[in-house]
C-alpha cells in the first residue's frame, strides 16, 4: 500500500519494546545508504544482463557490510538466492545458524519446509522465486534483530526487490510481514489483509519455524499459499 514505506522507518525505530532512542530516520538512512551499493534510479529501465552485474554487486556489498554490530559476530553474511524476475519473493526475518554457516538463506529445517510449501503452489527458487531476509546477517541466539539492525539492511532489500522484480512477495513471520505490510500488529491480523510493497503485491503468512513448533499453523498457511497462487496467475 501507499503507505508502507512511509511507515517504515517510524516502525522499525518504535518497535515494541526496543529500548532505542528515536534518531533522526533522514539522517540513518542516508548513512545507510551511503554504505550499501550504489543505488541507481534507472534499475526498473535496464537489461537483464545489467541488473545481473548489479545484483552481483549488491551481493558483494552485503558480504562485505559492516554497517551494524552482526557483522562483528556472523560467519557469513546471507544476501538472497533465486533468480530475476520471479514469480515471488520470499522475504523472511533473518538467518539461522545454518544459512550463517553456508551463506545460503533457507537451508536448515525451516528451509526445507518452505521448499516444500513452495513445491505445493508450483514455485522453486530455482526457477520462478528468490529469497531473502529483512537482515543478511544472523542475530545471536536467533534473537529478534533489533530496530538498528534492521534499518541498517533495508536499503540492501529494497535494492534487491528493484533489481529482482518479482511480481509477488510472500512475507513469512511476525517481522517481516510487519516490516514489509507496514503496520504494527498480530501475525493472525496482517495475514487476512492484503497490501502493497511499492507496487507489489504481498501476502504474509507464518514462519515455517512457527508451523513446525505448531502444526495447528499449517491450515491457515496452506490457505495463504493458495491465495498466493491465485495472485500470480493473474499477474
């Protein structure tokens, strides 16, 4: 919706219970922005090999980023994997420990959930999807990532949403989807409404951890991921 990426900073500094003093959201994100690649207002108008060179490049930056304390503690950052022009996004909240071991996102348990939720809507990342996560580097615990972390990884996501195009995200969990959708409220509540991300469209639904902690879970995700099928057809 309209209004997502105005609410977004003001949702990542206010998160509950975050603990962190209010900065200035132009001034963070300009430093931000500053560290990350190049960002280029013409990536919606360029080829398909160029944007190739320019993700390389955005992934390399990430692999490089020290722009928040994760980088002093990850093995390995986790930038995204998939193809251009998918079908879907994933975007999930970070990486574990096995996509910090590898560098892979979504490669533990979870992981292998959702290829399988995948596999069920006729998607793979493979061939028609790409994945990611709102931070590229893994909090410690699989703690939630905190307001600064976040803000620090979003210019990398919405470059790579620029570059990638897919025509759907499909946000799982609790942080992403109320990072991506913009508001502030339950799981439950933002999987039965629809929104945008900057012209796209998003479904959000639960983490395959939480499914597979609760597998009471696994009927309102199949219901998301068949809504979520609809949506692409008639992209």
């Amino acid at each position: 919706m309209d209004t997502a990426h105005d609410h977004l900073y003001k949702l990542i500094e206010d998160y509950v219970a975050s603990g962190y003093r209010r900065r200035n959201p132009r001034q963070h994100n300009a430093a931000a922005t500053a560290q990350t690649a190049p960002a280029a207002d013409d990536d919606r108008v360029v080829t398909g090999e160029e944007r190739e060179r320019r993700l390389a490049d955005l992934v390399a930056a990430i692999r490089s980023c020290n722009n928040c304390p994760l980088s002093a503690v990850r093995n390995r950052a986790v930038p995204g994997a998939g193809v251009l022009d998918p079908l879907v996004m994933v975007i999930g909240e970070g990486p574990g420990a096995d996509e910090d071991r590898t560098g892979e996102p979504f490669v533990g348990r979870a992981g292998a959930f959702l290829d399988k939720w995948l596999e069920a809507v006729d998607l793979s990342r493979e061939t028609n999807a790409y994945i990611t996560n709102i931070v590229k580097c893994r909090p410690p615990q699989n703690r939630d990532p905190l307001p600064d972390e976040r803000a620090a990884c979003i210019p990398y996501l919405e470059r790579q949403i620029a570059l990638v195009r897919p025509r759907v995200i499909l946000s799982v969990g609790r942080i992403s989807s109320r990072i991506v959708c913009g508001v502030d409220t339950s799981m439950g509540e933002i999987r039965k409404q629809a929104f945008q991300y900057r012209g796209v469209p998003v479904v959000a639904t639960y983490h395959p951890s939480a499914v597979l902690r609760n597998e009471t879970l696994k009927r309102p995700v199949w219901e998301d991921l068949k809504r979520l099928r609809a949506i692409c057809d008639r992209s």
